[in-house]
C-alpha cells in the first residue's frame, strides 16, 4: 500500500521494472554526491512552526505563464517516460491535466508531440534540448506550436551528457546490453507485458517523426550523444527567442550571475536545477543554490526549482528557499512505473495533503504567503 509519497513508490518502482530501466531512473552522475544532496539539503530545511490562526480556508492556487495552476507543481520533463508505463507519456499528462497541473513533454519522449498534446483538456509545456541538428530543433518547435504547447522549457545544462556509472553496470548501456536488458525484461513480466509487449512503438518519437524513421532504444544514447552542442551561448538563444512567442524558460541554472543573465535575455522563467544530480556531480543542492538566485531575481521572472523533491512538504521548503513553482522529476516518474496514470494521480494526491499540512502548521493560507519568513532562521543555513 502506498502511504508515504517519498519513499513507497520508489520501493515499488524498484520492484516492478527492470533494473536498467529502474538505474537509469533512480541514479546520478559521477559518485551521486549532488543526488544525495539534492534530497539531504531539502530535508534539512526547517520550517517555523505557527499556530491558533484560523486556518480553515487555504488556497494553493497560483498564476503562473498566463496559467492557473491548482497547486504550483508542474511535471518535470523525463525522457523515456513512455518505457516506465505503457505510452507513459500520454498516461502522465492526463493525471496532471486532471489535477490542474502542467505536463512537460521532454524532447527525447517515447509519444511523439502529436500523440500526447491531443489526448489532454489543457495547454502542455515542451522541452527543447540544445542540439547541433538546428533543423531537428526548428521542426520541433514548429511542431510544438501546432500542438498548440504554450510553455516552452529550455534545458541549458546538458552541452555535453553527464557520465552515469549505474548505467554501465545496469545494462542500460555497456557490454552485452542488449542481453541484459533482454533477461532482465523476462523476469519482469508485468513491466514486459504492459510496456515490452503493448507500451510500442519504442522510440524517440519526436525523432523518428523528424527523421522519417525509427529511433530504437539502442540508438537513443549514441544519437544524443552525437547531438549535444558543447558550443551552445546566449547568442544562439537568440533564434529561438524571435520564433518562439510564447513564454520560454531556462532550465538548468544554478548561479546567480546566470539567473541575471537570464533576465537580460528576456526569458520568462528559469528552473534552478542540477538535472536531479544526472550532470555534474559535486554542484550545489537546487535547495543551497536556490535563496542566492532568488536574492537575485525574485520578481524579475518566474523562478521554478527541482532536483530532490519527493513530498508535498519538499514543495513548501522549496517556496520558502525562494521558488514560485515547482517541478516533479523522478518523484511522479516512480508513480507511474508503479501504476500507470492512477500512480500519478495519487501521488498528487498526496502532494496537495502534504503540502496543506504544512500550510496549515507554518500559518501560510496562500501560496504567497510562503516566503523566507516561513523558515526557522535559528536552524537554517540557508535563511537569510
Ligand atoms: C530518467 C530521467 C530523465 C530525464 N530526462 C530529461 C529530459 O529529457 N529533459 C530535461 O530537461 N530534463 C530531464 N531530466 C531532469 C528532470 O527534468 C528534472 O530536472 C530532475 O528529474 C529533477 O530532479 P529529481 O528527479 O530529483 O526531482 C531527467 C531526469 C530523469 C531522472
């Protein structure tokens, strides 16, 4: 049964998929030094208990991109979201356009644009990474557009793949990988009969649909790897800015001087963000990074914050460190490996009791309410 947002689906997860594709999900860069930060630092964010304050009327509602949002959470983008879950994709943004939520479509999805964007009652974000095939990025923009995807989120932080030694040993890459990953499929037959049988086509849909064939899982690692653009600056930013009229986000920042330069570029939001620790390992904790850059520019975008939030109660800490909205990563990615969309739903479910309990003890009766005054200055390093 699952009870605890944070750690039960996890173990669950774990114990329904196959372990290359669980290590892909669960692990980081490097000796996982940031991973492990990443939920520690959270964790000891303490908060400044409040009572006798009438808190019988709270809202959780917040504005964000031109969108009203029913709690400031939206999901992260995760690619290959559609090997955790049969069209894994497609499953996620029902549950979260059902909560009110937004849905990030990573660019290296399973469902193409066209598959999930339809299949939902509200406006989906899209992903974009930066990649030397500058006609793969302009046709997915086009595409996005079509779809009619509002928000479009940047990631700034992957010019060149992190190294991730789990996946080495898991079999997600490697020696013999293809085996492995064979065995390890048939001695999980529920994740084989819901995904390997009937979760197909397996590729990177937005692009297959782009190059007119086939992406396979094999060649996911070898074409991005091929693809990612070590030369990337703000100026090539630039581009995109004058074809993409909707609200654009940075994601990836974890500097100060970067939020600022991301003002002056114009974008609408940034996510602080260390990649969930997939990238360079030994970087701050989004918590540790996060009051410096809002110190910087709270009010001047959008400052939306990940990378180790598992609980309703990570998502206060997070607006109290400075953050106006939040993003899921592996937390709904383990959710729905768990149980598909209705994994989904319930863990949002929990994230909105999470978070109203500790709305409710530290006196914040809006999300606007929850700033650094809701931290116990005596306990954290982190509080002004
Ligand atoms: C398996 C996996 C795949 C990811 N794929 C992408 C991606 O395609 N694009 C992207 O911008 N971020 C990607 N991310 C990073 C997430 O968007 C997010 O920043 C990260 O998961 C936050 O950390 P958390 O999982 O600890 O919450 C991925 C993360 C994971 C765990």
């Amino acid at each position: 049964m699952i009870i605890s947002a944070s750690t039960d689906y996890r173990a669950a997860a774990q114990r329904k998929l196959p372990p290359f594709l669980f290590h892909y999900l669960d692990g980081g860069a490097y000796a996982e030094h940031t991973l492990k930060r990443n939920v520690a630092d959270l964790a000891e964010v303490a908060l400044r208990q409040r009572v006798l304050r009438d808190m019988s009327e709270l809202s959780l509602e917040t504005r964000l991109f031109n969108e009203t949002l029913a709690m400031p959470v939206a999901l992260a983008p995760v690619g290959l979201a559609g090997m955790y879950a049969r069209r894994g994709e497609v499953q996620a943004a029902r549950a979260a356009a059902a909560k009110g939520i937004p849905f990030t479509l990573s660019t290296v999805s399973v469902c193409p644009i066209e598959e999930v964007a339809p299949a939902i009652d509200r406006p989906m974000w899209f992903q974009l990474y930066v990649l030397k095939d500058r006609g793969f990025m302009k046709n997915a923009l086009e595409r996005a557009k079509a779809a009619g995807v509002t928000t479009l989120v940047f990631t700034v932080d992957m010019p060149v793949p992190g190294a991730r030694y789990r996946d080495a040993h898991s079999g997600m890459s490697g020696p013999n990988a293809p085996l492995r990953r064979f065995l390890q499929a048939m001695t999980h037959p529920s994740w084989a009969w819901d995904v390997g049988l009937h979760g197909r086509p397996h590729d990177l849909g937005n692009i297959s649909a782009y190059r007119g064939n086939r992406t396979g899982l094999a060649d996911y690692i070898g074409w991005l790897g091929a693809n990612f653009d070590p030369s990337i600056s703000w100026q090539d930013l630039e581009w995109i800015r004058e074809f993409w009229d909707g609200p654009m986000v940075i994601k990836g920042i974890l500097d100060p001087q970067d939020a600022r330069d991301a003002v002056s570029f114009g974008a609408d939001g940034i996510v602080v963000s260390n990649h969930g620790g997939r990238q360079l390992d030994g970087v701050l904790s989004s918590a540790r990074a996060l009051p410096a850059i809002a110190d910087a520019v709270k009010g001047e975008l959008a400052i939306l914050a990940d990378s180790g939030i598992r609980t309703g109660l990570d998502v206060v800490r997070m607006l109290a460190l400075g953050a106006d909205s939040v993003l899921l990563g592996r937390a709904y990615i383990y959710a729905l490996a768990t149980a598909g969309g209705a994994g989904v739903s319930n863990l949002l479910e929990l994230i909105e009791k999470e978070m109203r309990v500790a709305m409710v003890l530290t006196g914040a009766k809006s999300i606007g309410e929850i700033s650094a005054d809701s931290l116990a200055r005596e306990l954290n390093h982190t509080a002004p």
